[in-house]
C-alpha cells in the first residue's frame, strides 16, 4: 500500500491546474505626444484678377474671355509634425489639444488668351500654399486601442501669388512689350475641421507608438490683394483659398 502525502498531492494540482494569461494593458490615451504626417491636399482659389485687368485704361473691351475669370483648382503634397495633450475624463471619451506646422506644395493656375488686338500676348494668376499651422481641439471617442476622433480650430497659411500681364507697372511697360510677373506673398488666418482614427501599434512594451489617419478642411475665407497697374481702376481685388487634406501620421507617447 502507497501513502500520497499532502505536499506531494498539493503539488500535483499545481502542475494541473490551468495558467491564466495577465490581460494586457489598455493603451494609456491620457498623455502629451509628438510626431510627423505626411499627405496630399486639394482645393480652389477664386479670384478677381480679369476685373483688375478689365480696369485697366486700354481695355476699354467690358468683359471679354480674356479677361478670365482665372479660378483654378490646386493640388499638390504635404508634409510637417504635429504636438498634442489628451485628457480621458471618461471610460470612452477623450478631449485634447493640438498643434500642427507643415510644407505645402498646394498649387495651381488659369491662363487666358488675350484678342486679336494684342496677337500672342495672355495673362495668369498663379496661386500657391507655401507653408500652415493649426491649432485644435479634438474631442475622441476611445475604444481599446483606437482613437476616433473629430477636430476643430483655427488655421494660419502662407501663399505666394504669381499676376502675369503686359501692364506691369503701367500701361505697356514690360520690357518689350512682353508679359512680365509679379509675385505678392500674403499670410491668411482661417478655420479648420477634421475628422481622424488613431491606433496603438503593436510594440509592447513600450506602448508608445500610435499611426493615424486624418481628413481636413481648411477656409481660409477671401482677402484682398494688390493689382501692381498704376493706371487700373482697381489697385486690389479678392482672392478666396479653400482646401481638402488627407494625411497619414505617427505619434510618439510620452512616458
């Protein structure tokens, strides 16, 4: 007859017994970050410039098509970093702020054919979106490991604007006769709203690395700008920028 004693019998449902796995953390939202984007954007610029045209003293023609109108679309790419703080005050909901600095190579133009009375000769109006900056709420729900977010807040771009004719200062007064340009350079401020997903990367331990995915839209309303022909009637005319962005990104958690 065997005897099995209480250690040895102890022992024995220890190896049985199941392992339970520690559940892994949840991703800890409630953090400030930085990181880097990268993207593509889209848009239109309106304009008056055929009616700054038009007002010169040897057009005397009304409205004809080669006075425009130059509106155009724009496109180009994107690329910048961005910084942010986020509170999570409730199990699934998230508030932060925002902070974005990024290079645009949104641009476009429209070229216009002048008549028989100048053969040969057009005008342009060029536009182009240098650089931007952003801040922003952004208010997200959180579930797990991703961020489903919307976003909102003002907007600061720089543009360059080409004006191209033949009336550059005054009437005729290219070299040659020809077109000459005249680049103005202007700093708008505007309004953004977007819209975002975020999600943890999977680099545990570290827990610090989200990539994200972004959609936004900028007005940056109509301002004035100069038409540099003394004799026009106009010596300014408005100019309107709007634009689509898609981006993708990563951040960094900090500890």
């Amino acid at each position: 007859m065997s005897f099995i004693t209480g250690p040895a019998i102890a022992a024995d449902m220890a190896v049985k017994a199941p392992v339970v796995a520690a559940a892994a953390p949840s991703f800890n939202w409630s953090r400030c970050y930085g990181g880097v984007h990268a993207g593509y954007g889209w848009g239109r610029n309106t304009n008056d410039f055929g009616n700054a045209i038009a007002s010169g003293p040897t057009e005397n023609e009304g409205f004809p098509a080669e006075f425009g109108p130059f509106h155009h679309n724009t496109s180009g790419g994107v690329a910048g970093g961005q910084a942010g703080c986020n509170h999570q005050w409730a199990p699934n909901w998230l508030v932060g702020i925002e902070g974005e600095l990024w290079w645009s190579g949104i641009k476009g133009g429209s070229t216009a054919p002048e008549d028989f009375n100048d053969p040969g000769r057009f005008s342009r109006f060029e536009s182009r979106n240098r650089w931007d900056a952003d801040l922003a709420l952004r208010l997200g729900f959180v579930a797990g490991s991703n961020l489903f977010y919307a976003k909102a807040g003002a907007a600061v771009g720089n543009f360059r604007y080409d004006e191209t004719h033949d009336d550059f200062p005054s009437t005729h007064a290219c070299p040659g006769g020809n077109e000459c340009t005249v680049s103005l350079t202007q700093t708008k401020v505007g309004w953004l709203v977007g819209l975002g997903w975020e999600t943890a990367l999977p680099v545990a331990p570290l827990n610090h690395w989200t990539f994200k995915a972004e959609w936004d839209y900028i007005d940056y309303g109509t301002r004035n700008i100069a038409y540099p022909s003394l004799g026009a009637g106009l010596q300014s005319f408005p100019v309107k920028d709007t634009k689509n962005i898609v981006k993708v990104g990563l951040n960094f958690y900090f500890p």
